[in-house]
C-alpha cells in the first residue's frame, strides 16, 4: 500500500494531540505503516510533528511544576 506524506502527517498530529505522545517512536506506533516507511518518508523531520511533540512535551512540564509548587 502506498502512504502519502500528507496523510500520515495529518494522522501523526492527531495521534500526538489524542494520546499526548512524546516521542517519534510512539507515533510510529499509532500509525496504520511501518516505521521504515515513516521514516523513508522523512516524516520524523517534519517541523509540523516537532512542534506537536514539543507542544505536549511543554504542557506536561507546566502542568507538573504547577503540581508541584502548589503541593505542601
């Protein structure tokens, strides 16, 4: 089956907003390809799914401070 770039692009961004994934690895894993073909595609240099990533790395790290600075 051929993937398209765009496609899986657009199901790489949602998996990582819907699951709050961190790494490229865990989006492999939500997608219905293989990771080689991920990777062929040179997805995992898309600045699209870097910001996602980043974006949910960030929530976490504030959310967690927050926590932890209002804690006795």
């Amino acid at each position: 089956m051929a993937y398209k770039y765009k496609n899986l692009e657009k199901e790489s961004l949602e998996a990582i907003v819907k699951y709050k994934l961190f790494f490229i690895a865990d989006v492999c894993s939500y997608l219905p390809c293989h990771y080689a073909t991920f990777y062929d595609l040179k997805l995992h240099e898309s600045d699209a799914i870097k910001d996602a990533l980043t974006k949910v790395k960030t929530d976490l790290k504030v959310s967690m401070r927050s926590k932890w600075y209002k804690s006795s």
